[in-house]
C-alpha cells in the first residue's frame, strides 16, 4: 500500500505535539544524578544562567532543572554540575 504522509512528514508540513506553541511557553531539561537515588551535592549556576534564553536553574529532587525560553538554550551545557 502507498504511503500518502510521507512528503508532508519529510517537509515539515504535518505538525506533531512537539511543534505544539503556545503564548509565553517555555522549556526545560533536567540534568539527573547519575546514581540511583542520589541527590545533588552542589551546582553553581551562574555560568549557565549566562546563557542567553535561559531563565532560571533549580534544584529537584534528584538533580538540576535549567528552564529557558527554548530547547537549545535549555540544553547548553554551561558548567552546570550534578
């Protein structure tokens, strides 16, 4: 059977929940202990709120959340440690 989506999904024109946008929208990444069950030590995160876009560094409960205003600068290593 031909398959009638795939110049639409190969050019962008068929949307997916992750091109989902909406006012004011941000985004985050989280950087997780690398142990089970472990918790964060210490971070500084000066360096990575210098990064253009991002809007705050938490703590959670097993690791750091950086939230910014788009997916790259939300995933910019910028010395963030867990």
């Amino acid at each position: 059977m031909k398959r009638i989506d795939v110049r639409d999904k190969s050019t962008g024109r068929t949307k997916f929940g992750i091109d989902a946008k909406q006012p004011d929208m941000v985004y985050a990444v989280l950087a997780r202990c690398p142990v089970f069950g472990g918790k964060v030590a210490s971070f500084d995160a000066s360096k990575t709120k210098a990064v253009s876009g991002v809007k705050d560094v938490v703590q959670i409960s097993n690791g750091v959340a950086v939230i910014a205003d788009n997916t790259w600068a939300a995933m910019q290593d910028a010395g963030l440690s867990t």
